[in-house]
C-alpha cells in the first residue's frame, strides 16, 4: 500500500481538493482507495458529500478512543473509494492527546490493526503542525505538498520541510517527499510562472509535471457533495486530476 500525507501547513493550498480528486481518479482506475480525513474542518468529509454532524464515528473516535478503524470507515459513493471521516470534535483531540504515551503514532498504529487491503492511503491534513498532522507523518510513507502558485506560496516552506526531516529522523525513517503539486495555476500570470520556476528549481523532479489550473468547477464541486470528475467531467479541473493521477500511477518513486 502506497501511504501518502498530503500537507502544507499553510491554508487553502489545495490540500483537501488534492486529497479527494486524486483519490476519487485512483478509485476510477480500479485503485483500492481510503482517504483519512484529519482535519477539523471536515472538508474532504463535506466533499465526499457527508455531513459532520450525522457522521457516526470519526477519526476522533479511533484516536481518543481507540475504535478499531474498521467502525469508522464509510463507503462513499465512489466505487473502491472509502473514507475515515472527520467532524469538528476533532478539534480538541491534540489537547486530549497531551499527556498519552505515544500520542504521536496512534494512526499508525490503529491502522495497522486494520486488515483491509488497499493499494492507497492518502491523508488530509489540517494547516497547522500539531498532534495531527505528526499522526499524519508518522503513518506515511511518501509526502505530497500541494503549492498554490502565488507569491507567499514559499513563505513557511522552509520550516515545514525542516519539520518533516525531524520525523524522519526521530520517528518514520521510510518518509520522503515525493510529489510537489503546482495548483492554482495560471499560465497568463507571471507569478505563477514565477513561483512554478522557483518550485521547480528547488523540487527538481519530484514536481509533478501535471500543474493543476485554476478553475472554478474544482472550487464548485465541494458544494456539491462530489468529486469533480463527477461534478464536471469535461472540465480543466477534471482533466488535470485525471493527469496528474496518472502521473501519480507512473511515477517512478525517487528516494530522497
Ligand atoms: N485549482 C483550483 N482552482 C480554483 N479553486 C481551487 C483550486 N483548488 C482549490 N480551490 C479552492 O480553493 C480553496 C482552498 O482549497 P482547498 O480547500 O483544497 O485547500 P486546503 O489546503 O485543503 O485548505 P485548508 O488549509 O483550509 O485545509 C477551496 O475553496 C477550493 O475549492
Ligand atoms: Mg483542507
């Protein structure tokens, strides 16, 4: 199984949209999908078409309580593409977690008690570095960034790839960057080129070639419960999630 951490501690990256688009493609494709929803805000949960509130059990449960992951996870309405959700109790979990002996690896370890065969674990983290998104580290193998192509794109980036060797070291020796997402992208506007070059220069080619676009129907489809290549299969938004699953598919691993 390909276990896959997609963060950016800062917010509205393109995680979220990222984390269920790719995942619903790989699921298309006959994939074995489960995304894991770690963020408080619930987004990929809300995509997905589910609604907090009348989510039965949660990530929360499995960390807090120790659920076995097999209680909490959904079908969605996505052939082969399954869902650990989220809601907003989630919130408090880091402070419930402060004083627990290896709070940092209980994802890991809860879901290695689960059986299931899936070719993809693809994790949605919040836009901070707390108990979370470390959960998230410890538990993957592979990174995906997702960098939104404007001017503070690169602030903080240094600092988050400094945290990541520090898990690395400390706590998950097999976890490596291997993807850098462009989104947001627009052809027409030098920062972008900019910040892609930037990227680039620095990533090499652990960049995705695909360069997600800016397009409205990707910012549409959450309002309506579904993956874009659902909402609107023929557009800009769909076609480069469906590229850069197949990229995802091909893309020979480089160990950093
Ligand atoms: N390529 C795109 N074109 C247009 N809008 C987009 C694109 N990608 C994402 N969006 C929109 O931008 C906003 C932020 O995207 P998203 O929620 O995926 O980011 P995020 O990194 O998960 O945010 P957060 O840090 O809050 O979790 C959302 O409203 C989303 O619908
Ligand atoms: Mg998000």
């Amino acid at each position: 199984m390909r276990k896959i951490a997609v963060i950016n501690q800062k917010g509205g990256s393109g995680k979220t949209t990222t984390v269920v688009n790719l995942g619903a493609y790989l699921a298309e494709k006959g994939k074995r999908v489960l995304l894991a929803d770690l963020d408080p805000q619930s987004h990929t949960t809300i995509h997905l078409g589910m609604e907090p509130p009348s989510v039965r059990n949660s990530v929360y449960d499995v960390l807090i309580k120790k659920m076995p992951v097999s209680e909490a996870v959904s079908e969605t309405y996505q052939k082969n593409l399954f869902l650990l959700p989220s809601k907003i109790e989630l919130a408090s979990a880091e402070i419930e977690l402060v004083n627990e002996i290896g709070r940092e690896i209980i994802l890991r370890d809860m879901l290695r008690k689960y059986r299931q065969n899936f070719d993809y674990l693809i994790i949605d983290c919040p836009p901070s570095v707390g108990l979370l998104t470390l959960n998230a580290l410890t538990t993957a193998d592979e990174i995906f960034i997702p960098i939104q192509a404007e001017f503070f794109a690169l602030e903080g980036l240094t600092k988050l790839l400094q945290t990541i060797e520090i898990i690395r070291d400390r706590l998950n020796t097999s976890l490596r960057i291997s993807g850098i997402i462009i989104t947001m992208y627009d052809e027409r506007k030098n920062i972008c080129r900019d910040v892609a070059a930037k990227v680039t220069d620095h990533f090499g080619k652990k960049v995705f070639k695909t360069r997600i676009r800016e397009n409205v129907r990707l910012a549409e489809a959450p309002g309506f419960g579904k993956a874009v290549k659902d909402f609107a299969p023929g557009s800009h938004g769909a076609d480069d999630y469906r590229k850069l699953a197949a990229e995802v598919l091909k893309k020979k691993e480089e160990r950093r």
